[in-house]
C-alpha cells in the first residue's frame, strides 16, 4: 500500500482495525482451510450487499456488482 492509501486507511478506522500476521508459514492444508474460510466470509458479506445470494459469475468478479446494487435513495 503507498502512503495516501496508508493515510486514508488510517484516517477511516483508526486505531480499531488491526493488522497480525503469522509468526511462521501455514502448512499447505492450513492454507486451504483458511482459503474456504475467507472465501466463505467474502460470498456472506456480498450477499449482505446484495440482499440475496450472488451468482458464480458475481463472486469471480466477472459482473460488475456496482451495477447490480442500487443504493436506497434517502
């Protein structure tokens, strides 16, 4: 990340979001089991967004959701 993505990261959560990484490398079945794990908390998250469960195509980014998601007029 360069230095103005840095400062907007900092500048929009502060100190409440913080970075751990491993003290060693994972073995090659950790790997994978956190692979599903993340991929499985990204496909809720969109599905949140969405308000329903996104297609194949929308988790492999080959649809653009920003046209998909119309944001509530306030």
């Amino acid at each position: 990340m360069g230095k103005p993505l840095v400062s907007q990261f900092q500048k929009r959560f502060g100190d409440r979001i913080s970075v751990v990484y491993a003290d060693k490398p994972r073995s090659a079945v950790d790997q994978q089991v956190h692979g599903e794990i993340l991929a499985k908390a990204v496909a809720q998250v969109i599905a949140g967004i969405l308000k329903r469960e996104p297609t194949q195509e929308e988790l492999f980014g080959i649809v653009d959701l920003s046209k998909s998601y119309q944001r509530r007029k306030a």
